[in-house]
C-alpha cells in the first residue's frame, strides 16, 4: 500500500508558519534589543496577540486547506492577502499600547524580510512534496468508473500532472477493453479494488445505467476509499459550480462567473466609475466641443448618434457614440462595411482609431455600460446571432463594455461570417466565466496599443 502523509500537509504548513513567526517577531528582537526582560507579561502579551492574529487570518484566507490539488498562485495570493491584514493588525496593538518595541524605521524590514522567508518557506514545503511523490511516496491509486469524453481529461490529468501524486489504474465499464484501459466491468469492481490498492475511485453517473447504481454504491461502502463525482454539465461552466443542500437533497448551482459575486462587481464598478469620470473631463470635455465645430463646416447632422442595444439580462439601453455617418434609414439594421459610403471623412478617422466610441463612457458612469466586457448588439443582430451561435445569451449576464476579450484578438468591425460571432461569443464567454481584476486592466492596455496603432477592421 502507498505510504500516505498528506493530511500531515497542513500541519507541517502551519507549523513552518509559526516558527517563522516567532523566530522574527519574538527572537529577533530578543536577540536585536537587549531590553531589561523581553518576557515581561506586555511583551508575552504582544506575542500572542500576534500569534492569535495569524491563526485567525490563516482561517479567515483558507490558508490551512493545503492539499495535493493546491496551485501555486493560490498560495502566493492567500499570503499576501494575510501578510497585508496583519501588518495592520501588527500595528492596531501599538495604537492601544505604550509598548516599546522594534523602532519604526526597521519595522518595514521585519514584514519584508518576514514575507519574504514566509514565501522561502511555502515554496520549499510545495517542491519538496513533488519530489517526494516522485519518487514513489504519498501517491494515491485511482479508478475511474465510466468511460467518456469527461473522463478522459480527468485521466490526461492524472498522467500529465504526476506531482500531485495520482496513479491512474484504469476504467471500470460495461465491458473489458484494454485498448481503452478499460481494466474491467462493473461485477469486477471490488475485485479491482482489491487488486490495485485503490484509494480514490471517481464515478461518471452519466455513465452508469440505473441498474448499476445501486450495486455500485453497495460495494464501494465495502472499502475505505475516497468516492468523487464527475458531473457532466454540457455547457455549463464547471468554474462556477457550487453544492448546496436544500434539506437532505444536494442541488448542484451553476453560477454566471465571478462577476455574480456581489464583491467583485462592486470592484469593478468602482473601477469603471473612476476611469470613466476621467475620460469625460479630461478627453470629452474638449473633443465634443471639437467635433461641433466641425460639424458646422461639414453635415451639420450633429456630433452624438444614439443607438438601441441590448445589455444586461436581456435589456435595452441607448448606446452614444460620436456620429461617423451620414444620417440614413439603414443605421439600425445594416453594420458598416469597408469604403461604406455612408462614413465620412471625420467619422473614418473616428473609426480607425476607435474615438467613435468615447461617448459610451457616459453610459458607463450612467450604469448601463461597464469599460470592459462583451460588446452590446444592435437589437436586430441580437435576434438573429442567439439563433446561430450556442450561449450567445451568456454575454448578457454581465453589462456590456466598450471593449471586450474579442476585440482585443482582433475580433472586431463588421460581422461577415458564422465563424466571427461564434468566435468572438467564445472569447466573450471565457471572460464571462475567468473575469478578474487584472484581466480587465490587461484588456484596457491591449485596447490602448490597438488604438495607437489603428486597425484595419476598424471602418
């Protein structure tokens, strides 16, 4: 049988954590400040106090749920939100006492020293591990009852991910078939249990007749092994999955990405309110009066042309852009196309280097748009693409945006076929269901080099 440590993982973690800690906090300054007694009952004080914080935010932040599966940036991202928490935690203790401790100017050196073999530390314990199950200890042996597509990218990463210790032994299906590494039948499972020493066993129920369920289930309660689910959920996002429990009956609730979190919109609303608020002061504020002016030399048709699209949920709001054409009856049904004659000199510049498109800020501070996400539709296009293109309607979860994960891989500017709005629906649905902060600044700054450099799609 494999030799199993891992629920020693945590522990070992922690441990690390703590001698750390107060190898910092309260030898070092032992050792550093020759104070008459550095064990006087206010410094014992202090030193639990500290010792207490940590404990709390480690729990707090999840740090202590450290397993096989655990990645690396999860661990970066996790002790950064908790070194930052208390170093204000650290310094709230000394707003309510006189105690005198390191000087302030080498307090900053303590916390940057301190993280810095905090993170020596973690990433010795992560490496140290795959070393460890490479060579031959605390692996788990695996089974995966049901053969499927799904099942097959869990065996791929089984195979390719060998640091985290899974030694993949085969299927258990309907029929014996090698050739798939199909080790045998359901009837055989306990006996392939027994004779692979298996700890994990995976089940595709998707796979499994009814009939089968039940005999399955009655024998992996036979043995001491990990049972774990693999749904198949078409076309939902497996990312935004979560278990809830409506008394006894597990419910199973797909969640529209992480911008469903209340938290997480707020941030990003914050974000499109700042930067939209500058856009209008520092850049519409004399680009409209400009473009009046020029107006009166040429159309005289106006500067702003205001279009229905759909938003959020389905919705519809006034989208306002700069005016680059000449009023026509084909606005709202027709996308503009290279040399369209109905562009003109100004509105072709405006065009190529995306300034048409500024004015939409005010429908962001308005609440209807946000800087970054799918781009709203004219309400024509919007009826007829959701009867093209699977989750066309996904990218109404979220607000639109003035520019989006498509336009930045150069899907933008009129659509001329099928592929470009099932290509540009992908691209808007991986933002959906992958959004983060620093996506959203990386998509503005790929926005910026586009529009320095123009582009040819831009009409």
């Amino acid at each position: 049988m494999p030799q199993k440590y891992a629920r020693y993982i945590p522990l070992i973690s922690l441990t690390g954590d703590f001698v750390l800690l107060n190898l910092f906090f309260v030898a070092g300054f032992c050792l550093t400040h020759h104070v008459p007694d550095c064990f006087a009952p206010v410094y014992l004080l202090f030193y639990a106090y500290l010792n207490i914080s940590w404990a709390l935010l480690v729990i707090i932040f999840g740090a202590h749920h450290i397993d096989r599966n655990t990645r690396k940036k999860s661990i970066l991202f996790a002790y950064i939100k908790i070194i930052v928490f208390f170093f204000f935690l650290f310094l709230m203790f000394f707003q309510v006492t006189p105690l005198s401790y390191f000087p302030r100017d080498d307090i900053g050196y303590l916390f940057i020293f301190y993280f810095a073999a905090l993170l020596g530390w973690k990433f010795l314990l992560y490496y140290g591990f795959i070393l460890y199950r490479k060579w031959g200890f605390n692996y788990r042996n695996v089974l995966i009852i049901g053969h499927s597509p799904r099942t097959r990218e869990l065996q791929h990463y089984f195979e390719t991910n060998r640091w985290h210790g899974y030694r993949f032994k085969g299927y258990v299906d309907e029929k014996k078939r090698p050739e798939d590494n199909i080790i045998g039948s359901w009837p055989e499972l306990d006996q392939l249990i027994t004779t692979h020493h298996i700890d994990e066993v995976y089940i595709a129920l998707h796979r499994l007749p009814a009939r089968v369920r039940e005999e399955i289930s009655q024998v992996l309660a036979e043995f001491p092994v990990r049972v774990r689910i693999v749904p198949d959920m078409g076309h939902f996002s497996f990312k935004s999955a979560e278990l809830l429990h409506y008394g006894s009956t597990p419910v199973l609730q797909v969640h529209q990405g992480p911008l469903s979190h209340w938290y997480n919109r707020l941030l990003k609303r914050l974000f499109d309110v700042l930067l939209s608020l500058l856009v209008i002061l520092l850049v519409l504020s004399w680009m409209t009066p400009l473009l009046y002016v020029l107006s009166l030399f040429g159309s005289r048709q106006g500067v702003f042309f205001r279009q229905d699209r759909t938003c959020i949920d389905g919705g519809v709001f006034s989208c306002i852009k700069y005016r680059s054409m000449h009023q026509n009856d084909e606005a709202d049904l027709k996308q503009a196309k290279p040399n369209d004659s109905r562009v003109t000199s100004v509105g072709r510049f405006l065009r190529r280097f995306s300034l048409d498109e500024l004015p939409q800020f005010i429908n962001v501070l308005r609440g209807e748009m946000s800087v970054v996400g799918p781009r709203p539709h004219m309400l024509r296009h919007t009826d007829e693409y959701r009867k093209l293109v699977k989750r066309f309607m996904l990218r109404h979860t979220v607000k639109p945006g003035i520019t989006g994960l498509a336009q930045v891989n150069g899907y933008r500017g009129p659509i001329i076929n099928r592929e470009d709005i099932r290509k540009r629906v992908q691209f808007d649905v991986h933002y959906i269901e992958n959004w983060s902060f620093n996506m959203d600044v990386k998509i503005i700054l790929l926005t910026l080099w586009v529009i320095v450099r123009g582009q040819a799609k831009a009409v």
